[in-house]
C-alpha cells in the first residue's frame, strides 16, 4: 500500500508539471496518441505544429499557428532606461532570450560581408556578438580610434553607455553625421557588385535606424512637434521600410500632442484588410471611436433607451481590438500591473499588451469616460467568440502559442497574462484523487494494521457476495424472459 501511494504521489507530481509545462495532460496525451489506435479508435491526427521565429514578415495560416516575434517599434534605450530601472529595483528586465534576439537584429542590421574592408566595421562585428555589456562598450571605443567616423560605434554607446535620453541624443548626432556620410558614398558606388549593393543595405538601415531613435529621443525630451517631423520625414525618405512600423512610434506623438485628425489620418493608411494588424492599430481605432461618445456615454441610460449608432461602431471597435489582443483592457483598467515593454513583442500576446499599454495607457485616461465605456464593454467580446482557440470572429482563430513565447520574452517576476485559462483536465483530478485515497490506505493500515486487516476481508467478503446475487438474479431474469416468449 505504502509503495502504491508513492507511485501515484509520483505520477501526480510528474502529471503536474507535464500540464503546466506543456499545457496538455501527458496521460490524456499517450492514450489518444498511442492507446487509441491499437483499440480501433479514430485515425491520429498530428497536432499543429508551434514556431517561433524573430521576423518582418506577418504570415497567418489557419492549418498552423506561427508565432512570430516582432521588434518592439517603442523599445526603450537600454543604459538610460533598462539599466536604471535595475539599479533603482534589482531586478533584470530584459530575459536573455530578449536579448539574444536583439544581438541577432544588430548582426543583421548593421554588419554586412564588406566589414573586412574596414578594420572599424571588423571590430563592430565582434562587439555586437559579445554577450558582457563592457566588452561591447571597449570593442565600441577601439573601432572609434581605429575610424572617428564608424556610425555604429556610436550607435552601441548611445544604446548601453549613455545613462541618460540626453546623453544617447548627443551620440545618435554623431552616428547621423557619419551615416550620411557613409551612406552618400555607398549610393556613388552600389551598382559596382553585389557586395556593394550588400553595403548600401547596410549603411541605409544604419542611416534609418538613427534618424528614427533620434525621433524618439525628441518625443522622452518633451519636443513632440520635432519629432512627428522626423518621423515623418523618415517615412517618406524610405516609403518602403513600412515593414519597420514607424508609423506606430508617429501614432503614439500624434495621440500625445491630441491631433486626432491627423491620427485617423494614419489609421485610414495603415488600417487596411491587406496590412498587418497590431494593438496599436485596433485599440487606436478604437479610442478614437469611443471619444465621440465616451463623455456623454452612461451603461444604464443606453440599457433603457438602446445604444445609438455612434455608441454601436465604438463598441463594435472595442470588440475588434480585445478580439486582436484580450490581454490590454486588464493592463488599460489597472487590473493588472505594468513592468517595462521588453524588446521584441509577440503579436496578440501579453508582450504586445505591456509594450501597449506602456506608452497608450496616459491616451485612454485623457479623454474622459473613455476607460468607463471600455471598462462596460470589453467582456461582451468573449460571449461572441464561444472558444476562441477553435475559431474567430473578425481575425485569425487565437494562437495557441503565445503564453510559451510570452514566458521567453517577459520578466520572471511579471505574471504572464494567460487566455483562454486553461481548465485542469480529467486526469489530473483523477491521479490527485487517486494519491490521497492511496495515502490515506496507507496511513491507516500503519496505525491500525490489524483493523484493516478485517475490512479488508469484510470488503472482499461482500464483493463476492455481490457477484453471486448479480449472476443469480441476471440468470433468473433471463429465465422468466424466456418464459414469457415461450407463452
């Protein structure tokens, strides 16, 4: 008894940590896999498989949900932001898998196959491989003395040695400088060979990269005005880098300096069937359809009376955005707490929520009742979509995948925001209970072995007796049925 109530403690323990490990129950698992073919069951079908994959490029497929990861357009500076919050709190909040992602970016970003050419650039390479902050830092100074003008030196010290937006602004300056240079001589030259072309991508992604931190740095200094410009500029100078999501950092100024004109003005580009969607994109709409009405807006007047049509294409907009990602309203209501955005997002997951709800979280208060009506109406959402894991309403059936690439990118000490909540399956009720009544057998035959000693035999003793008396009864049953045919 004991050595059977040790065995079912370990088969809970393992079931367990299957379930919240991999979010399925391993005994439900085997026998649907493995036990129900051999028993004549229904023919197996594989399970969609789950990549994750740092990318541009928004694939949907309905057949096999991917979870891309996208670069956090609104990423924070990492010496000025990410390195004091650690100072002030202690705590780390980028994850490594965060972090190696954004190493991966800057290997693809600024370095090309021509770095050998350049004793500077040969330098950069190595220091953007490295994993300690201070060698990247040293590798950044020794490229500096070998070439004054090596843009991505100073684009690494703006990055993790300025302690401050003011000090990143002066060292993105001097990358600027420099990247215009380098990226007017690589125009002269690009249709020489493809390992020119190779440097002009290069030196253009450079040249983008700066101008749009500089934008950013302009919005945390308070010149709001100078940096829609910029960002502006930038969009139109290289219309076809969209695919860099400038146009979220543009709708985030725009929402702060209150343009809402000009803000639908972006939306009605980039809001479109054929784009890819975000949070920024669906919540922004959707804000802008709750302040025609969000201020006169009251739950117990519009049940009496019925919703107007203005009402009714807010709250259908705020569907469509809860739809897209169910995550924001707990982190827009203060439900939940806000950590730092970490670097790269996961579309439709709680990373793009936080990332979210970071920077638009001051919009939604602004405008007054705003919060109240999303507060009214962001749960209607989830009695239209009955299981949102098997299909949708306006979007793509919800990923799977999220809270596992979620767990990857956010901070251990965030509480990742799960959805749908996964309900225990059978099994593990069945192996809980069946550990306690095997502990508590055990326990009891310790204290009072001789007691169930008799109650064993007193069990067996009635379950043979209950079986004559079935298979007495049964047989006299079929005997009187057989009679009564027989008349």
């Amino acid at each position: 008894t004991v050595t059977s109530s040790f065995i079912s403690g370990l088969i809970f323990v393992f079931e367990w940590w299957h379930f919240r490990k991999y979010g399925t129950s391993f005994i439900e698992q085997v026998s649907v896999s493995h036990l129900r073919p051999l028993i004549g069951g229904a023919e197996n079908t594989p399970p969609a498989t789950t990549s994750f994959s740092a990318g541009e490029n928004e694939t949907s497929r309905q057949n096999m949900p991917e979870c891309k990861v996208w670069r956090n357009p609104l990423n924070l500076f990492r010496g000025a932001e990410y390195s004091r919050y650690m100072w002030v709190t202690g705590k780390e909040p980028l994850t490594y898998y965060d972090m190696n992602l954004s190493a991966q970016d800057h290997q693809n970003f600024f370095t090309c196959d021509t770095d050998a050419l350049r004793p500077s650039d040969t330098v950069m390479q190595k220091a953007w491989r490295e994993r300690n902050p201070q060698a990247r830092i040293k590798a950044a100074y020794q490229a500096l003395e070998l070439n004054n003008d090596c843009a991505t030196a100073y684009v690494l010290l703006a990055e993790e040695e300025a302690t401050t937006i003011v000090d990143a602004e002066k060292y993105f300056k001097q990358a600027l400088k420099a990247g215009e240079m380098i990226y007017r001589k690589s125009q002269n030259c690009h249709s020489q060979s493809p390992q020119h072309e190779a440097q002009l991508r290069r030196d253009t992604n450079v040249l983008v990269y700066v101008k749009r931190r500089l934008a950013m740095c302009a919005r945390k200094l308070g010149r709001i005005r100078e940096a829609v410009k910029m960002m502006r500029d930038l969009m139109k100078e290289f219309p076809l880098l969209s695919m860099l999501n400038i146009h979220e950092n543009l709708l985030e100024a725009l929402l702060e300096l209150q343009a809402y004109a000009d803000v639908q003005a972006v939306l009605a580009k980039y809001d479109d069937i054929s784009l890819p969607k975000s949070a920024a994109i669906c919540y922004t709409a959707a804000l802008l359809k709750a302040r025609a009405v969000s201020e006169r807006f009251s739950p117990e007047t519009a049940s009496k009376r019925g919703l107007s049509t203005a009402e009714i294409n807010a709250v259908e907009a705020i569907h469509r955005a809860v739809e897209f990602n169910p995550h924001v309203p707990k982190y827009l209501l203060e439900m939940k707490s806000l950590v730092l955005p970490p670097e790269h997002i996961l579309k439709r997951g709680d990373s793009e929520a936080v990332a979210y709800a970071f920077f638009h979280l001051q919009h939604w208060k602004r405008i007054e009742g705003a919060l109240n009506l999303l507060h009214c109406t962001w749960e209607g959402t989830f009695r239209m979509i009955p299981y949102p894991l098997e299909k949708g309403h306006l979007f793509y059936p919800y990923p799977s995948c999220t809270e596992t690439a979620d767990r990857e990118l956010l901070p251990t000490f965030h509480e990742v925001s799960v959805y749908p909540q996964k309900e225990l399956p059978f099994f593990i009720h069945f192996t809980a209970g069946l550990c306690s009544f095997s502990a508590m057998l055990a326990l009891l035959t310790h204290q009072f072995p001789e007691l169930m000693v008799i109650f064993a035999k007193a069990v067996s003793i009635i379950s043979v007796t209950g079986l004559a008396e079935y298979g007495f009864y049964s047989h006299r049953s079929e005997r009187l049925q057989c009679e009564s045919l027989k008349k």
